[in-house]
C-alpha cells in the first residue's frame, strides 16, 4: 500500500515524487485499490428526517447586539463551556453555552497582537489553548481568550489540527508552472507548542490547465474520532478522475483508508466532472460525504456499524422542513450542528442571529 511520509527537517532522503504518482493513481476513480475498503454509492436519493437519526437535540438562540451579527458561520468550535464561532467576515465570536454574547476574539489589525482574517481556529483541550490562522501568521490564546504571542510564516495558513500535542497546518501552494498548464501543491507541516516547525511533507500536487473551480468555504480537512485521524483536501477544478480516496495519518505517514466508488456517468460527454467531492469526515459511527452531482448538492451517510449507506438530496430535514447539511463539533461523540435563520417581522431592523442547533446522532 502506498503511503506518504513526514519529511523529518534536516533528512537529505527524499522519495516525494514516486510517493506522489502512487498517491495520484491511488485517488483515481478508475484504479482498484484492493487493500482499502471501498464503499458504493448509487445515484439513487431520497429525503431522509433528521429525527431518525437523532439521540438527543440542543437549541441554541444565538444573541443579537451590536458586534455579534453574524451573517455565515463557517467553523464552529465548543471549548471551556464556551461556543467559538469563524464568520464568513474573517472574525471569531465567543458566546456562553446558552448564546449569550461574549466578546471577539483578538484585535482584528494589520499590527503585532492583531489578525486580518481567520482562515482556521482549533482547540488544544489539553494544553487549554486555542489556534488562530490568519493568512501568513498564527497566534495562540489562553483558555480565557487573551492573546498569548503569534508568529509570521512562510506560507498560507488553510487548516488548523491539533494530533498528539502537535499542531498540523494545512497550505495550498503555487507550484511549477509551463506555458499551458501550472501546478497547485498541498503540504502538511507540523509545529510544536512553540511554534517551531518539526515535520513537513508535500501531500498532493495539482495540475491545473482550465483554471475554472468551484467556490466552497466550509473546510473540514482533518477529522478525528476514536480510530484516528483521517485527512481529506478537495480539488474542485476539472480532472480527468475524481479524487475520491480517504486518508488517515498514521504515526509518520498518510495512508488511504478508504475509497468511496460512485456511480457513473462520473463525467460528462464532453469530460467535464459530474461530481465535485467537498467534504469526507468519519464520526464514531458515520462516514459523511458531502458533493454535487450535476449540480445538485448530496450527502451520502454510510453507517459504519451497520454497514449500510443512504444518499440524501441536499441534506436531512430538519422539523421546519428544510435540508440541513451537518457539520461536526465533536465526531468521537457524534456531536454536530446546523444552524437556522431566526424569523423577523420588521425589515427596517437588523435580522437576528441564527438560532444553532446542536444534535447527538444515534
């Protein structure tokens, strides 16, 4: 089984090039790998009620003041009976466990302490600290919210993990370039509590000759439950297979663990991609895939336990009668949320925050 190693900073030994091309054959709907497990799934949907599938269900009426509007949430962490939310404006909101505004987190500046935009947030529960990706810096803050120090680097910050003590971060880089084609590189680094870089390795490369891509903000390229970590980054411009393989980070090394095999036509006449992959992320019980397939947004939940898979249009209801794509808080517990807009009467006023909803699957 091919796998992917850390490059340990300082080793002269490098076999990144031959690791890729067994990685890219391996992505590729059209190989067979025989060691991984593989998991069917039918274009056949249909509309699932997320009280099916739900232990138990939280309501959490986010509070409207002045600082706290938020207008899309895309990253939501809960630490130190606190909910941290990354809004689609690049600032992270605090609330109590019962919605109640508490303050920003940081200084939103171009200036030492300050941040432009949060890329990334992630939580050390053990160590009580918390990540913050902005751009080319990252800064850490206590369990209480004060800002802690920062440092500049090198490259983008994309995603934020915390495995083992470690920190992973997650960057998208621009590669080697040609007349009619350029390369797009994804690494993963890893950093120690201070901040020093101890382990990188290039994990994909891209090429890139139409430069058309699809837009998509919620990143859950790590996730992590009581069997280990798992990796997954999306390539939304058109290829000639799909990138449809499962990683998990074992010790050193990035293995695929699983490969999800739809069912055609994957690709248009004309060899454009009928599906576009977004999100893979297992929970304790679940597989999640969240993709379009021409077009129309799916999710496929395979019950792990069960061994059985249902593919659901656009979501699982909720009791208002809307779709609902899950998003995971804690996937050792099976813990997630989706959130709903809150209704308002009067369109001369703000519009209020969205009421979250927080859901233990069975």
């Amino acid at each position: 089984m091919p796998s992917i190693n850390f490059l340990h900073l300082g080793e002269k030994r490098i076999s990144i090039s031959i690791i890729i091309i067994l990685l890219i054959f391996h992505s590729c709907t059209n190989s067979e790998p025989s060691e991984i497990l593989t998991i069917k799934v039918s274009k056949a949907s249909e509309k699932v009620l997320l009280e099916d599938y739900i232990k138990s269900i939280k309501y959490v009426p986010l509070e409207t003041k002045i600082g706290s509007y938020i207008s899309s949430i895309l990253e939501l962490k809960v630490f130190n009976r606190h909910i941290l939310i990354r809004d689609v404006s690049g600032r992270v909101l605090i609330f109590d466990s019962e919605g109640k505004f508490i303050r920003k987190l940081g200084k939103i500046g171009d200036g030492p302490g300050e941040y432009t935009r949060a890329y990334s947030i992630e939580i050390d529960e053990e160590a009580g600290l918390i990540y913050l990706g902005s751009v080319n810096k990252l800064q850490i803050y206590s369990k209480d919210f004060e800002f802690i120090k920062e440092k500049n680097l090198p490259f983008f910050v994309n995603f934020l993990s915390v495995l083992n003590g470690e920190l992973l971060v997650i960057t998208k880089k621009d590669g080697a370039k040609m007349n009619s084609w350029a390369s797009k590189e994804t690494f993963l680094y890893k950093m120690n509590k201070s901040l020093e870089l101890i382990d990188s390795t290039l994990f994909r490369t891209e090429q890139i000759i139409d430069r058309k891509t699809v837009g998509f903000t919620t990143k859950l390229y790590i996730s992590q439950n009581q069997t280990g970590a798992y990796l997954y980054t999306p390539v939304l411009i058109n290829e000639k297979f799909l990138r449809d393989t499962l990683y998990q980070i074992v010790d050193n090394s990035i293995l695929p663990a699983l490969r999800l095999e739809f069912e055609g036509p994957t690709f248009s006449s004309d060899d454009f991609k009928n599906i576009n992959i977004y999100n893979i992320f297992t929970s304790s019980s679940y597989l999640f895939c969240e993709y379009d397939r021409e077009n129309k947004r799916m999710l496929f939940m395979y019950d792990l336990i069960n061994k059985t898979g249902i593919n659901i249009i656009e979501g699982l209801i909720d009791k208002n009668g809307d779709p609902k794509m899950l998003k995971p808080i804690d996937l050792s517990k099976n813990l997630f949320y989706f959130y709903s807009e809150t209704q308002f009467s009067n369109s001369a006023e703000e519009e209020l925050n969205p009421t979250l909803v927080i859901v233990e699957l069975n």
